[in-house]
C-alpha cells in the first residue's frame, strides 16, 4: 500500500492526539506562569459547547475555567458593563475559555433590544481599549466566531427541540434566531469589524462540520499559543475552516 492510500486517521484518534498536544500546553502554562483567555462567539447552535467541551475535556479543572455568564442582574445593569466578566479573567496559570462573553453586547443585546443605542456604543468604542489593556498586563486573548448557514443552524435547532439530552440548550432566544437572521448577520459584521485589532484579532470558524471545527479550532489554538513542547505538524488547521477575520 502507498503513502497517498494510508487510511486517514478517525476523528477519534486524531482528537486524542490533539488533546494530548493541550495538555502539554498546560503544562507550559503552569510553569511559565502565562494567562490565557479564549472567547467564543457565534450563531445560536455554532457548536460552541462542543469544541470546548473537548479542549477541557483532559486538562486540569484547577488551571482551566469555561465562564457562560447568565443575562444581567439588576446588579449588572447598574455597574460597569466589562465589571462582571473582570472577575473571571484569568491570573497566573490559567486558561478560561468564555461561552459568549462581553461581545454579547454587540450580539443578541443589540439584536433584541436588551440594551439601548447609547449602552451600545459606549461598547463598541470602549471594547477594543479594554482589551489592549488586558494584554498590556500579560493577558493573552484570542477570540473564535464559530458561524454556520442558515439551514444548519435551522436543523441543529429542531434537533435541541426533540432530543431529551439537549433540553438544558433551549432558551427563549432559538425562536428569533432564523427570524432574525440577517439582523444578528449586520450585528456581528459590525463587530467584527469594530473590534478585530493586532493585540486581539478575531478568527472565523466555518462550523457546519462539527467534527471538522473542534479540530481546528484546537490546531489552531496549538499553533498561535507559544509552547516549545508541542507536537508542530499537529498544528496546523485548515485554512478554509479556520483564518484570520479580514476586513
């Protein structure tokens, strides 16, 4: 049998390798002191919960947080919109991955109406300053969207209304999400195009795949991410699936 007619590797063997690849970047973390914030956003259903479930899947819950805020306190509301996430950002050692995180305010917010055009654009002009301070104080940030087509989203939605494992997913918002489709497309264009910058760009994820973005998505975290310990031919995604946001 030829090189070219090897049987490509399962999707089961392929993630354990790349997990072990992320515990040896854990490993660089803890004894380089190095913090470490990865951000997902995305479409309703992109897939967000998965691809996070199998970066964490094998690393230390001491040194790794996944941060899903719920909707905003009256508390919240009446402080400083960035004061509810700094309390979760990571110190030395660590690696916090947000689902969803201070970019809903320029999502669904906006889309909804759960914030009004001022707390909007006091956002967007504040965002990107209060991100450049995080790293100027040795925060790494990198921030995935995960996006998928219209159709995909419509059949992952139906399948969270009729499977019993995945009732803890439905939320009020499922409903508004085809309707509003073009909305919430205008909404994160805006974004993306607002706040994507050199100290923290943003990388677009084509998700219709699942198995295919959890993959990449921990390539290429593997390949932006400095450890001299890695495993350098397993890091490195497909550029059609995973790259850099351009304007």
């Amino acid at each position: 049998m030829t090189s070219s007619a090897k049987k490509k590797p399962s999707y089961k063997t392929e993630l354990r390798e790349l997990q072990i690849q992320l515990v040896k970047l854990q490993r660089h973390i803890i004894k380089n002191d190095l913090q470490l914030l990865v951000i997902f956003e995305g479409r309703d259903a992109a897939g967000k919960d998965g691809v996070i479930k199998r970066i964490t899947e094998h690393l230390s819950p001491r040194e790794t947080r996944v941060v899903a805020l719920g909707k905003l306190s009256e508390r919240d509301t009446n402080s400083w919109y960035f004061q509810r996430y700094s309390a979760h950002l990571p110190s030395r050692q660590e690696m916090v991955l947000m689902n969803r995180s201070w970019y809903n305010r320029a999502g669904v917010e906006k889309v909804m109406g759960f914030c009004s055009e001022k707390e909007y654009k006091q956002f967007m002009k504040a965002v990107v300053p209060f991100e450049k301070m995080l790293c100027d104080t040795g925060i790494q940030i990198i921030k995935y969207y995960l996006d998928i087509s219209r159709d995909e989203q419509q059949s992952r939605l139906d399948d969270r209304r009729i499977n019993p494992l995945k009732q803890w997913k439905i939320s009020p918002i499922d409903a508004t999400a085809i309707e509003h489709w073009d909305d919430y497309s205008l909404a994160r264009d805006k974004m993306l195009q607002h706040s994507h910058s050199d100290h923290a760009p943003w990388y677009i994820v084509k998700a219709n795949n699942k198995k295919c973005a959890r993959l990449n998505v921990i390539r290429h975290l593997l390949s932006i991410v400095d450890c001299p310990d890695k495993d350098q031919h397993l890091t490195k995604p497909d550029s059609e699936i995973v790259y850099p946001f351009s304007e």
